[in-house]
C-alpha cells in the first residue's frame, strides 16, 4: 500500500470485508487491518 500510495492519492473510499485472498498476502487480522486503514487515511472522502 505504501508504494501505491506514492502513485497516486484515491479520492474515494470504500471499504467492503476483508476476506480470505487478503489472509495469503498478509500474516494476520490486525496486518490486514493497518493497510486498509493507510487507504482510509490518504483518501479525500470516505
């Protein structure tokens, strides 16, 4: 997330589950939880 949001800044956020393809990438619960909280942040509108 961090890299992607050095590209480009998202106007909008839209926050839907987290599911299980998010559990392969990431080592648990909480990890998955920071990086969508880091997309929430760096958005203008939520």
């Amino acid at each position: 997330m961090d890299f992607l949001l050095t590209i480009a800044k998202p106007h909008i956020g839209i926050f839907t589950a987290i599911d299980a393809v998010h559990s392969e990438q990431f080592g648990n619960p909480a990890e998955i939880a920071r990086e969508e909280v880091k997309m929430l942040k760096n958005t203008l509108e939520i």
